[in-house]
C-alpha cells in the first residue's frame, strides 16, 4: 500500500496536516494532498481539523528518535488525528514503546496497514476523542458504531490476533534461523567444493605436465636413435648392396669405389671397429613444442545470466524449463560426464523420472534398478564433491521411490513444477486464469525458488520492465508514480529525461529504479504519454501475453485482435534488444521478430 492510499481515506473535514517527524526523512513528496489541504510545521496543539504526521523508525538521523514522537503525541487534542509511519518491519513492529503514550493522551488507533517502501514498512491512523470510536476494516471503511459492541469486538480482536501473532511469530524466527544456518550450510559446502575442485585442478596440472616432461624426454630418445641409425656405417653399405643389386649394369661397377669411401670416411673420424655414432644433437625444446597444439578452442567467457540445470527430469519439465534455464538430461551412462563438462549450478533430480515405468531412470530408487540406485548415487557425490547443490524435487509421494530419500541432498523440495503458460488456453481457461498461473504458479516461479535456494541467477529478472516517461508538472509526476505504483506487476524501473528536477522520490522508496539514459530492464513500455489511463492490470497482462507467446513485442491492433500473431500493432511491450537495434516498428515482423495481440485495455 502506497502511503497516499492510507492517509486520503481519513482527510474528511482535515484542513491542515502538521509535519512532527524530527528525522532527515521528507514526507511531503509522499503525500499528494487533495486540493484545500495544506502542508505546515508548527509547535502548536493539534486539535479539530488538523492530521499531525509523525514517524519512528530504526535509524534516528532518517526516521527521528522515540523522544521526539512522544513530545510530539503530547500535542494531541481531542479531535485532532495523526497519521504515524514506522521504519521497522511490520513483524517487529515496537507498538509497546507508544502504545502507553497513546492510552495516556487519548489516541486510539483506527487503521493499520503495511507500507510497500524500503524504509517505511507501515502506517497507523489514530484520532484523539473523548469516546470511543468504531474501528476500520482492512479496507479502511469503519465498522457501524455501537459502543459496547465496538469495546467488545477490540477486546475480542485483541486476545485473538495477540494469540495469532505470537504464534506466528515464533513460526517465523524458527523459519528465519532455519534459513540463515541453510545458507551457512550451503556457503561452506560451496567454499568446500571450490578448494576440493581447485585441488584436483592443481593435481591435474601435476599429471600433465609430468606426462608431457616424460613425453619430451621419450621424444628425444626416439630422435637419437633415429639419427644414429641414420648415420650408422652399416645402414649406409646397406643402402649401397641394396642399389648395386636393383642397378647391377649401372651400380655394380661404381659398388667398390663407394665401400672404400665408406671404410675411408670411417678411418678418418678416428672410431674403433665397431664403435658407434655419437647421437644427434636433440632439436630445441621450441621445435618440439611445435608439435603441441590445442584441438578444441570452443570457450565462452561470458556471465552466466541462465539457471545451467543438469540431472533427471521427465520431458515435459525439461521442455518447460529450458525457456528460462540451460538443461542438460543426464542418462546412466554419460551422467558423469555432462556432470563435469556442464559445471551445473544445481544437479536435479525429478522423482517422478526415477519413479515412472519408463525412461530411462526408470524404477530408479525403488530397490528395483540397484544398478541405476548406484550410478545415482555417485551422480549425486560426483556433484556435491564439485561444490554444486544436489536437489530433489518431489513431485509425487516419497513412497514410490523411497530410496531417493536415503540420498545425501542439500535441498528437498515439495510439490509440483509449476505450468508453463504456454500450454494454457485463453479462450478456455481465461484471462484470470492466466494472471493466478502467471503471479503463483508459473515454472518461470518454481524456478526461482529453485535458484534462491541455490545461488544461481534469478529467471524472475527476465520479467522486469521498464517504463519510458516524460513528465512535464507536478501533475505528470503525481499521475506517473500513481500509475506505476498502483500497476499489479510494478516496472523496475522509470527513465526520465532529468530525474534530479521532478519529485520522484515516492517511486525510488518504492524500490523502483528512476534514472535518465537507456533501459537496462529486458522489456520496456512507453508511457511518454501520461494523459492516457492505464488500468492497474496493463503490465500484468502484457507479461501474461509475452510468456504465453514468446514474441519480441506486445500491443494491440486497430481491428482489437487479442490473443493472435499479428504482422503489425501499435508496440506496448517490447524486447530492450529489439528496441536497440533501431529496426523501425513497421518492419519488425519482416525481419523475423514475432509480434502478438491483446486488446489494448480491460478493466481492472
């Protein structure tokens, strides 16, 4: 909830809202006060027709300190109100500290809402009265007035959610150690597997190059030997007897004459009968590297930016993930190897591969098959010794492949591997169906939670947007930060012209990038015109149409075509690439880009 959305429900007959936050942090470009409500800063009392504005929060140069807001709640009179944002995370949210400073100075607290900023994490309105007032629901409408029923459902309320509350608390500190000693865990097995793999690495380099010494050395005894036989007295009278008997006519005359060369030559270098050649000088050792060269120079330098996925997978979940991951289906005789040439960033395992009646896994991990239960096994340690996670999805009950449990793994996961987009129908299934598949449980979903267990990059990032604008007043501005900020799939980021000039710190609060220059999302929407509505589900449906479709842009058609590939539209949605190539909108599908159609807008 965006903090505008939580303050304007409660500015009926509020004239004046009074700035009390003591801390570095402006609220004022949060606000978006309606027209007759203004912004001051007084030390007054706060009475009938004024909202005081207080903030706490963790750091006391942003958010003021605890001193500072009770000082300030001291001002409170009846019918006065007050808007309080907190910088604490809404599960260690410390009410307790003030809650005393409210009862005391007759505050009651209204309404209660989480904030979706990085340094405000959420909000409470309360109003000082004499009487007690009926409380809101979660949407902000107050409940009909009784006074008795009203202390009595406050009460009730109370007991209840204090109840939840711890409850669920202690659920999440347990979750919260549970995942920080996991990612202890994993990080020291990941250090593990790199000093294990740069061993062996180091080992190898030994080997070769004692193989490749003893290879040299072996080459230059085979080259001595070859130039002493070459230069041997007997290999040259050989030759001799062998060309007098081919040529008798021509050599046997001149035979005597070479022979008593030879005994010559023999005689003047001084060696006994019988004594042999000194060996050849070896080649330089550069001649003989010439001889050594690479076969194979394919290499890839560049960062990974897919999930790499190798292991044991049916093929409809190999089919579905290779849209947003590298993968690599191991069979039981080459897993080894694709294990190591492959360097996965996880080694999947798929029980419903090893537990199916065919393929090539098949029974694997039933007791059945203890040949592959082996091979698996050794998959499995071959992966972990490399410093890479082994993982088990399962996705059908560990009964029918019980062995799988008895394996070493990191990380089990539970349930299914989610739907691919692709294989829904909008006409039958419709576009509700594909926004719930798209925001819960798409695989594009499943394997993310997949790459955060295991460090490796995020298929999420492929759908971040971002938007083009070109705001011109605080009008423009008030309407874009609405328009992005109330978008179902927020952008990721907003590129302006000159973003140091506009109030668009709402939006950065918003972990929402503002920044001039090109996009640097994967996608890209022009909102450069800012008078045009957008319904809060245009991101959202435009995302739903690209994965169920693959195509390099989205929009609509003058004819209202949805769901269909068109030769030409008018662009909301399109690919950063294809937008930095410069190739003009009327030319992109005769260059081979796929365009798709859906109705330019629906209803929220």
């Amino acid at each position: 909830m965006r903090l505008t959305d939580l303050l304007h429900p409660h500015l009926d007959d509020v004239t004046s809202v009074v700035d009390a936050t003591g801390g570095g942090l402006r609220l004022d470009p949060y606000l978006h006060l309606p027209p007759g409500v203004g912004l001051t800063r007084h030390e007054q009392p706060v009475g009938q027709g004024e909202l005081m504005l207080l903030c706490y929060g963790p750091d006391p140069a942003l958010h003021g300190d605890e001193a500072d807001c009770l000082a300030a709640l001291e001002r409170m009179r009846p019918g006065g109100r007050g808007l309080i944002v907190f910088g604490h995370p809404g599960t260690d949210l410390p009410y307790h500290r003030l809650l005393d400073a409210l009862v005391a100075h007759r505050c009651q607290v209204l309404h209660a809402a989480s904030l979706g900023y990085t340094h405000l994490h959420a909000g409470a309105v309360f109003a000082c009265t004499e009487e007690l007032l009926p409380p809101h629901d979660w949407f902000g409408h107050p409940l009909p007035a009784d006074g008795f029923a009203t202390a009595l459902r406050i009460a009730d309320e109370y007991v209840l959610a204090d109840f939840v509350s711890r409850s669920q608390r202690a659920r999440l500190i347990d979750l919260e150690r549970a995942a920080e000693e996991s990612a202890r865990a994993l990080e020291t097995a990941r250090e593990d597997g790199l000093a294990e793999r740069l061993a062996a690495a180091v080992r190898d380099k030994e080997q070769l190059t004692s193989a490749l010494r003893r290879a040299r050395e072996r080459t230059g005894v085979l080259e001595s030997r070859v130039a002493m036989l070459e230069g041997s007295t007997s290999l040259r009278v050989g030759k001799a007897l062998v060309s007098a008997a081919r040529s008798p006519k021509r050599r046997a005359a001149k035979l005597p004459g070479e022979l008593y060369g030879l005994w010559r030559q023999r005689k003047a270098k001084g060696g006994p009968a019988g004594s042999r050649p000194r060996a050849a000088t070896p080649a330089p050792e550069s001649q003989a590297d010439d001889r050594f060269h690479l076969s194979h120079r394919a290499l890839s330098v560049t960062p990974r930016d897919r999930l790499v996925l190798t292991g044991v997978l049916t093929d409809r979940t190999a089919r579905d993930f290779a849209a947003d991951a590298v993968v690599a289906r191991v069979l039981p005789h080459d897993g080894r190897l694709l294990v190591e040439r492959t360097d996965p960033d996880v080694f999947l395992v798929q029980l419903s591969a090893c537990a199916a009646q065919d393929g090539p896994w098949s029974l694997t991990g039933t007791g059945l098959a203890p040949d592959l239960d082996r091979r698996l096994a050794e998959l499995v340690d071959l992966a972990r010794g490399l410093g890479r996670a082994a993982v088990l999805w399962r996705d059908g009950p560990a009964s029918s492949a019980p062995g799988l449990s008895l394996l070493p793994w990191d990380t089990v996961l539970d349930g299914d591997t989610g739907t691919a987009l692709c294989r829904l129908d909008p006409v039958t299934d419709g576009r509700d169906r594909l926004r719930d598949v798209f925001l819960q449980d798409s695989t594009r979903l499943r394997l993310a939670r997949l790459a955060a267990l295991t460090g490796g990059p995020d298929p999420l990032a492929e759908r971040r947007i971002a938007v083009l604008a070109a705001p011109r007043d605080a009008t423009d501005v008030a309407r874009l930060v609405a328009q992005a900020l109330g978008q179902l799939h927020r952008p990721a980021e907003v590129v302006v012209a000159d973003p140091a000039g506009l109030a668009l710190d709402e939006l950065t609060a918003a972990s929402v990038a503002v920044h001039a220059g090109p996009p640097t999302a994967p996608w890209v929407a022009d909102w450069t015109d800012l008078t045009e509505d957008r319904p809060d589900t245009l991101l959202l449906d435009l995302l739903c149409a690209q994965e169920f479709s693959g195509a390099d842009a989205v929009g609509h058609t003058p004819a209202a075509d949805d769901y269909a590939f068109v030769p030409a539209l008018h662009p909301l949605l399109v690919r950063r690439a294809l937008l930095d190539s410069g190739t003009p909108p009327d030319s992109w599908s005769r260059a081979g880009h796929r365009l798709f159609a859906v109705r330019g807008k629906e209803p929220s």
